[in-house]
C-alpha cells in the first residue's frame, strides 16, 4: 500500500478524482507535467520532495510514497522518464509479457519513437533507450503499462542478440509458452525493414510449422549433408511400427542413422517426450540411432554437425570421408583434424 501524502486542498473534485486514478494507475510515480496539469504547485511539488513525503526517482519524476519502488513502479518511472510515446521493450517488455519469469537485471530497457532524442547528452541512470519506429505498442487501454507488442518483443531481441543461437532462443520461449504463434512473428517480420538473419530467421519460422520438407530441413541436406560429402539421405521417410506411421527428416537407410531437425515445436514439454518416445521406438524396433539438430546446428555450426554425422556414418559401415566446405574455418579440414562428438540420442 502506498502512502502518498496529503492532497492540496486548492485541487478541485474532479481532478482530485483524476489523481487518485493517475496514482494507482502508475503505480505512485507521477511526472512533473502530470501534477502541474492536476493542480499541484511547483512549490506544492517541492515541499513534499524535501519534506520526504515524495522521492525524485529522475529528474522531473517523483514517486508519491515513502519507501523502496516496486519492479512496476520503476518500469513507470522509466517511461514517464523518457516521456512521450515511450514504452518497456526488449528484456523488460519479455518480462512483462511473460516470455522470462524473471528479470536478468535491474535495468529498464525503454523504446522511443525515432523522432526523439530522451537525454541525448547524459545517459540515465537504470535506463537503457532505444530509439525505432518499427516497434509498435500493445493496445491495452489507458491503464496499462506501455510494452511493445509481444512479436516486437521478441524481433526486438533477436535484433541485439550477439549471436543467431541466442536469438533463436528467444523465439523458442515465446512460441513455447504459447505468448505468440508462428504466423504472427512471420507477419511482424515482413513489416520490418530492417533485422539480422532475415533469411534464417524465414527458415526457423517455416520449419515451426507442421509439414514437411521444411526450409531448415533443406539448409541441412544443402549446407551439411551435400557441402561436406556425405552420404545422400530419404527425406521425410515413412516407417511403420505398432500400426502407426513415422517419419524421418533424414534416414541413412543403410547405415541405420537418423537426423532429426527440430524447430520452436520441439521445445513444448509434449514434444519432447513424444520425440523421445519414438526416438526409443527406434533404437529399440530398428536398431536406428538418432540425432536431432535445431536451427543453430544447421546454420551457424554446420560444419560440426557434419564432423558428428560423419563419424556415427563411418562407425556404422560407410567408407567414404567427409570434405571440408567452402567455409574458411571448417573443422573437416583431414582425419586428424576432426573432433569426437559426442554420442548421438539413443
């Protein structure tokens, strides 16, 4: 409960009303444009900062209470902070959407329209400012918290992820925990001028849909299985067990190898133990071991997902030898260069 201190009797009713709403609505945190239009004094507004009754979070930003802010309390004050149009993005904005549960610090990442400049002289203190007119803000009524829209969220953070593994996690947690689907990230990412990995990023969404021959299938036969000389695989192959039809992504027939490529599906609690099930299904009906590869084994390392096929393929009867591709730092470079992977699932 907040204590937010006496109200200026010089404040008539229908705004002592609006301030009431304004105080529980932000959580406490007013700016100094808010209590002026309300009916506050600048003197009013010092008095109660020096008497305590309020606290100066930054400048020009006050919370009416006594005591520590709340997480919500510090998100309202860094937008009102940064001023108009601004809204929580980024790690924050995955926080409150509920893609982390948690937040990794305690600083509040903020987007602006592109047009402002918030503090261009002097970073803020606990607040990080993005500047983008490509995000855009969740509709949610007057009395929410302004947060990016789920699916900016997400692009927003696969934007400054350092690598295509990290950002690819990001789509992962929100296509798992159901907080968006499939079709709308694709939407959100055509209307984007501007993103890294595009191409990758048209792969990952299209192999989370349910089909088959997907786009990030095809990078593994093209970019792993043809570049490094391996042996040609069935694509989608039909098997039969206990009446029930399966299908492989890759099958090596001959060497009993399956390679599986699982996107943002495989990540839900119920796929992978069904994938488990039949990966054991086959290891047990088939004598078939399997690996499973996601979107990073087949783009950013997919020379050591060559080395690591490669070696189950030889240990299991092929003769021929992987070759290094077109890539500069490739690991198939010789045998005395390739590594030991570790053992395939099953």
């Amino acid at each position: 409960m907040y204590m937010y201190g006496s109200v200026p009797s010089n404040i008539p009713g229908d705004a002592l009303r609006d301030w009431l709403v304004l105080r529980s609505v932000q959580s406490g945190i007013v700016d100094r444009g808010q209590a002026l239009a309300l009916g506050f004094s600048r003197r009013q507004i010092s008095h109660r900062l020096h008497s305590g009754a309020w606290q100066r979070v930054y400048p020009g930003v006050y919370a009416t209470f006594t005591g520590p802010l709340s997480r919500e309390a510090q998100m309202w004050a860094a937008v009102r902070c940064a001023g108009d149009g601004a809204m929580v993005s980024h790690e924050t904005a995955a926080e409150v959407h509920g893609i982390i549960d948690k937040p990794r610090s305690a600083t509040i990442h903020v987007t602006v329209p592109l047009r402002r400049r918030p503090a261009p002289k002097k970073p803020v203190r606990g607040i990080v400012i993005h500047r983008s007119d490509q995000s855009k803000q969740q509709f949610l009524g007057p009395f929410n918290l302004p947060r990016t829209t789920v699916e900016d969220t997400v692009l927003d953070l696969v934007a400054v992820s350092p690598t295509f593994d990290r950002a690819y996690a990001w789509i992962t947690r929100g296509v798992s925990r159901k907080r968006l689907t499939v079709s709308v990230l694709r939407a959100a990412l055509a209307r984007r001028r501007r993103i890294r990995w595009r191409q990758w990023l048209d792969d990952a969404f299209e192999d989370a849909r349910d089909g088959v021959d997907s786009p990030l299938e095809r990078r593994y036969v093209r970019d792993v299985e043809r570049a490094h000389g391996l042996p040609k695989s069935q694509r989608q192959a039909r098997r039969e067990f206990g009446g029930k039809a399966h299908y492989r992504d890759s099958w090596y027939a001959e060497y009993r190898v399956v390679v599986e490529i699982d996107g943002p599906a495989y990540h839900q609690n119920e796929q992978v133990q069904q994938d488990k099930a039949r990966d054991n299904l086959n290891l047990a009906m088939d004598d078939v071991r399997t690996y499973r590869f996601g979107p990073v084994e087949v783009t950013e390392r997919v020379c050591e997902t060559a080395a690591m096929v490669a070696t189950t393929l030889r240990r299991t009867g092929w003769h021929g030898t992987p070759r290094p591709c077109r890539r500069a730092a490739c690991v198939i470079a010789g045998p005395a260069r390739r590594p030991g992977p570790p053992s395939p699932v099953g």
